[in-house]
C-alpha cells in the first residue's frame, strides 16, 4: 500500500480536474477491495482495525496527493476517527506500544480540529 501511495505521488497531472477523478477512482478501487476483503472476515475486532486503518491511510493518501490540506476537516476527522478505532482495536489486542501511538495520534487531531474551529470563528467574527 505505501508503494502504491508513493507511486502515485510521483505522477504528475497537469489539469487538477484530472488529478481529483483519477484521486477518486484510485480511492474508490482501493475501498472495494478492501470491503471485499472486509467481507470475507469473521472477526469483528479485524474489521475494526481495518476500518481505522483504511481511514488513516485514506487521509495520509488524500495530503500526500494534495486532494486535502493538513487544515481541512475531511482530513483531521478521518484522522480523529481513524485513531480512535485504530486505539481501540490496539486495546484489543494487549499492544501497549500501538495504543499509546494510536492514542496521540488522535489527541493531536483533536488539537486540531480545535484549532480550525476557532480560526474559522475568529475569521467569521472579523467578516460579520
């Protein structure tokens, strides 16, 4: 996966319209084959991990190819809920290591977050 991401971001599209479909239709055949992957799973706890995982590297993906900034909310919410599922699942499994990785990533994210919303209610008290 980290290949492919890498690959991609060394493509160099001209026109942004193309760059965004060709974003989109890499994201929506890399979300069907792990849906069906997800599919053939029996665990929960798996399907879990996977959904934080595919969320966090969705986001990673979405910045590296420039489709989302690091200050977007599609971006800091995929990683807010990417960390979070990705800590749980790591709860889950007795990995300290990772629920502690985990843990902050998401911390940091809702810093993040914080920090958008009140520069967009400091931006919107100036407009008004």
């Amino acid at each position: 996966m980290t290949v492919i991401i890498y690959l991609l971001s060394t493509i160099r599209l001209t026109d942004s319209i193309k760059k965004r479909r060709f974003c989109a239709l890499l994201f929506i055949l890399i979300f069907f084959t792990v849906l069906l992957k997800i599919l053939s799973m029996k665990d929960i706890n798996l399907i879990i991990g996977v959904s934080g995982m595919v969320l966090l590297l969705g986001a990673f993906a979405l910045n590296l190819l420039k489709v989302k900034t690091q200050d977007s909310h599609t971006y800091v919410i995929m990683n807010i809920l990417g960390g979070g599922i990705s800590t749980y699942y790591a709860v889950t499994l007795d990995a300290v290591p990772f629920v502690i990785l985990e843990a902050v990533w998401t911390a940091f994210a809702v810093y993040k977050l914080a920090q958008i919303s009140i520069l967009l209610k400091k931006t919107s008290i100036k407009d008004g």
